[in-house]
C-alpha cells in the first residue's frame, strides 16, 4: 500500500508512481493481446536495499472462458529517470 510504502522512506508521490508501475503497465506493454478479465491482488512489497524493491502479488486472469491463477513478482529499482521493472516473473498455482 502507499502508507506501507512511505512508512519504508518513500516520499508520497514515488509510492504512487511505483504502485502504478507495478499494477498494468509493463503487463500491457508485454503483449498486443490483452486477456478478459485480470484481477491482481494487494502487493506485499519487501525493500531489499536502497533504491530496490521486491513485490509480489495474486492474480486471476480469465480469457476465452479458461482461468489462471498465481503470483506475479518484480524487483523494482529506483534510477535517475524512476523506478524500473528490472526482473518479473510469474508463478502458477497448480490446479486442484
């Protein structure tokens, strides 16, 4: 959250920018197909050092009537033009 993030020395404007990075940005920018439905749940974010920062988060997509389910994760770095997705990755949840 921003209050999680601030509490963790980020100023109020750069837990904004960095939220919304981390939410559809760079998931849009992936792929000229976007699926039917996503839905992310609230990040856990962990600061690793000065200027980098881990999150994860749970997902559901839904597209053409079939679901997936998992956790997506990035490691945020603060550089002089913001902060930049530097590694993502996504794990799936096995189905029951």
């Amino acid at each position: 959250t921003i209050e999680a993030m601030t509490k963790a020395g980020l100023t109020k404007e750069e837990a904004e920018k960095l939220a919304e990075r981390f939410t559809l940005a760079e998931a849009r920018r992936a792929t000229a197909t976007w699926p039917d439905t996503w839905i992310a749940g609230e990040p856990t974010l962990v600061w690793l050092a000065p200027g980098v920062v881990y999150g994860v988060y749970p997902y559901a997509v839904v597209e053409q009537g079939d679901t997936a389910r998992g956790w997506s994760e990035r490691v945020l770095v603060k550089t002089g033009g913001g902060w930049k997705v530097a590694v993502t990755s996504r794990i799936d949840r096995l189905a029951r």
